[in-house]
C-alpha cells in the first residue's frame, strides 16, 4: 500500500500515511491518488452521519438540512473516476481498494 487516509467525525481528513511505494510514483500520482482517496472517504461521510443522526435524534428539519448541507459538501464518489491515474513508472499495475487505497 503506498498510502491511506482517515477523516474524522467532521468529514475533514486527519491522517494520511505513505509507505515507500509513493518513491515509484511521480509527483503527479501522489497527488492524484491522495485526492481520490480523500474524495472516496469523505463521500461515506454523509451516509454514517445519516445513521448516527436517526438512532440518536430522529427525523426532522433540523437533521434534514444537516444531511443536505453533508451531501452538499461531501457527494458520492464517482464510479468511474474522470481522470484515472497514469501508469506507475514502475510498469507495476496500480490497483485502488473499495475504500480508496491505492496499492502499487
């Protein structure tokens, strides 16, 4: 694994760790795959807040807007990623985990 990320109850990352497998990657995907686990992580972001939300609040206005103002900031990751990550210089075949993790 050549990286992986946490985001907090908030949605906001905090903690990112890379193992060596970054020092067979261009700068270019780094960057790429550190935003697209991002992305993926905080997109499961409004779906745990909707459960914690119904078993301890309920349904109502109040939890409706904060679920919309989640979804808002934090929407589905795409299936299929707009721009895939070039080849590993490597020639290694870069595969992604259901959560985001990149392995190379």
């Amino acid at each position: 694994m050549a990286q992986s990320r946490r985001v907090g109850h908030n949605g906001i990352p905090n903690d990112v760790t890379m193992t060596d497998g970054v020092s067979r990657m261009r700068p270019e995907q780094i960057a790429a795959a550190v935003l697209e686990a991002m992305r993926n992580a905080q997109s499961r972001y409004p779906a745990e807040l909707a459960r914690i939300l119904s078993e301890t609040v309920g349904d109502d206005a109040t939890t409706r807007h904060i679920l919309a103002e989640a979804e808002r900031n934090f929407p589905t990751a795409p299936d299929d990623p707009a721009q895939p990550l070039p080849p590993s210089p490597s020639g290694a075949n870069d595969e992604f985990g259901d959560d985001g993790t990149i392995f190379v």
